[in-house]
C-alpha cells in the first residue's frame, strides 16, 4: 500500500504498466539492479492479470529505473516501428518530423507508407466518360512516378538528417497501391508498429482532402496507438508539449491508456486536465469517481500536476474547442474503447468538427 506522505522516498509509485507477461520481464530487469519491484493488478474488479499490471517501485529508485528502462540494452529498434504514412505535402514533413523524434526516443525506426491510387480505385471519372481503365503505360507511369517521389522525399530526409535538422534514426520506405486506409492497416499489422503518425487538414480547410479523411478512417478501425498532426499545429516538438487535455470515461482501462500516453512523452512537469465523458449518470457519482482519478494519477505520476474539468454537454464540441483555446492546450489525448468514449465522442458527424477544424494534435490510444 502507498504511504500517504508524498515526501516519503519509499512510497510507491508506478513506473509502467504492462501485460502481465513484459511487467514480469520488468521486474526481472530492474531487480538484477537492486531495485525492489512489486506488481499490481489494474484491473482489480475483473481480476484479469493479462489486462494490465502496475510495475511499481519506491520513490527513491525512479531515477536509477528510468535509466534502466530507457537504456538501449532495453529497448531495442526491433521493437519499435513508427508508421508515417506521406504524401509528399506539408502534412508530410511535419508529421515525419515528430514520427522520427518518437523514434529516436524509442530507438526505433520509421517507416515511411505512400499509397497511390489510379482511375481503377476513383469513381471521378467525368460522367459519360469511355475511360474505365487506366492504359498500362499509364499504370506503369503512376508507379514509377509514386517511387521516385519517394526516393527524392527520402533523400530530402537524409540530408536533414545529416544538417542536425532531424533526428538520426533509421528510414524504412514502401511504396504501394491501393485505397490509403487499407493500405495503413495493413502494414501496422503486418509491422506491430509502436505509433502511426499523421497529418490531417487542421483549421478552417473544408474541402475534401485525402489525408484528413483518412486519418478518421484509421482511427475507427485501428487498434495501434495514433498521433494526428494537423497542418496548422506550431513547430513544437514532443518534449515541448507541456498542457495536455485527457478525456476519459472513468473507467479502469483509462489508466493503461494514459500510461502508454505517459511513456510518449516526457511527462515531467507537464499539466493534465482530466476531462470527463460519460453516460447521463448521477452528479455526484461523476464528480467522486473523476476525483478518484486524479488523486490515483497524482499518487502514481508524481512528476505531472493533474486538475479536472467539466464540460457541459450541450454544445459539447464547441465548449470543447473554446476551452483548448483558452488554456492552451497543446495536446488532446482519447482512450480510444470500442463502443465507448470514442463512439460517443467522435462519432462520424462530430469527428470532422474537432480532428480537421482544429490546430491540436491528437493521440488516440486504443485499450
């Protein structure tokens, strides 16, 4: 049990959560190093192990644990693919730009997806039109065309690279054709890529725009972790994100989402408003569970500083969009549960207003 004095060194806090198997692996790890480590189960109502386990160490310890976790003997570029999905535009490089940060923080790799599309896949043919089919030459050339912009995004990329200008890590690149979204959910499944990185149209840019409209097909059906990146975000980089907005369901699973979301960035001093969204229920049931949470988040992230908020649900979308602007919020993080937070919160007719009309990134983790 945590003591109740926060001073106290050798109160406990939790440094990961994992399945029960790699928090087993963890603790193994940190114990050949002297380090005291006890397991707790998340999920204590469903008393499943596998669902997620706190790994939790004594104050005192956190900075010799951080340096074991984060050491390249732990964690290795096997284990960490980034997904960047390009098209060559200005929602390219900015999302390349922090996909490639994530993974020299991961000492991963990247892998850069473009997908191109001939006349068979577009139903834009003018009316009337006897072209059905693409000439094979034409084909030919729509390949050919996909690759070499890939090899010259590629090459830009590299020469930054060498200019200090982007991080060291490795490039992958694939070159494919078919529909976008298939294409993304094939190769993060096919890759068990770690995060997908995106761009989408930001603020104010109605028109139909591949990228955007593919962002909220990928989120809908993938089950990886997803950073969109909007055009108009600032050039921050992940370690500048310093006030984050996470909504939440009030529920157990929330907390192994926000951990995969703590482990993303550096979370020291960050601020986190918890924002709840749930079913009609009782004011005061709301209120007590979202005070639970953020004292257990208080408790167990020491390094971040935790407030809460409520938002009225009539005109929910635009009290939200009005309150990111007022306190700065620079990220939007969402549990993203099947039939929960994510379907009551960006369904279809919502997800345009607050993905493409908006400057703020957003994480979705799925748990």
């Amino acid at each position: 049990m945590d003591s109740k004095n926060n001073n106290d060194p050798n109160r406990l806090i939790t440094v990961a959560i994992h399945t029960f198997d790699r928090a087993v692996e963890l603790k193994n790890t940190l114990e050949e190093e002297g380090i005291e480590v006890k397991l707790h189960n998340v999920n204590l109502d469903e008393k499943v192990l596998s669902s997620g386990v706190r790994v939790r160490i004594r104050e005192r310890d956190l900075p010799q644990a951080l340096q074991i976790i984060e050491s390249p003997e732990t964690t290795t570029s096997d284990k960490c693919c980034v997904l960047l999905p390009v098209d060559f535009g200005k929602y390219s490089l900015k999302s390349v730009k922090l996909g490639m940060e994530y993974a020299r923080r991961s000492r991963g790799r990247v892998l850069l997806l473009h997908s191109y599309i001939n006349e068979r896949h577009t139903m834009s043919l003018p009316f009337g039109s006897d072209r059905y089919d693409s000439p094979e030459d034409e084909i030919k050339g729509i390949k050919k065309n996909a690759r070499e912009r890939m090899e010259e995004f590629t090459k830009m990329l590299n020469e930054k690279i060498a200019a200090g200008e982007l991080p060291k890590v490795k490039i992958d690149t694939r070159v494919t054709e078919g529909i976008p979204e298939e294409q993304i959910l094939h190769y993060a499944q096919k890759n068990d890529v770690s995060l997908i990185v995106m761009g989408t149209s930001g603020t104010n840019r109605r028109r139909q725009n591949l990228i955007g409209s593919v962002a909220g097909e990928v989120m809908d059906a993938c089950k990886f972790p997803i950073f969109t990146v909007p055009i108009g975000m600032p050039d921050i980089g992940l370690t500048d994100i310093t006030h984050v907005a996470f909504f939440s369901n009030l529920i157990q699973q929330d907390i192994i989402s926000f951990d995969r979301f703590a482990r993303l960035f550096n979370m020291r001093g960050v601020e986190v408003t918890i924002i709840p969204v749930v079913d009609k229920k009782e004011r005061r049931l709301v209120d007590q569970s979202l005070q639970q949470l953020a004292q257990y988040c208080r408790e167990h992230y020491p390094e971040c500083t935790f407030k809460t908020k409520r938002i009225a649900t009539k005109s929910f979308i635009d009290n939200v969009a009005q309150f990111i602007k007022d306190e700065g919020i620079q990220l939007i993080a969402v549990p993203n549960k099947k039939s929960s937070i994510f379907s009551r919160l960006f369904n279809p007719s919502l997800a345009h207003r607050v993905l493409f009309q908006t400057d703020t990134p957003m994480l979705v983790v799925p748990v």
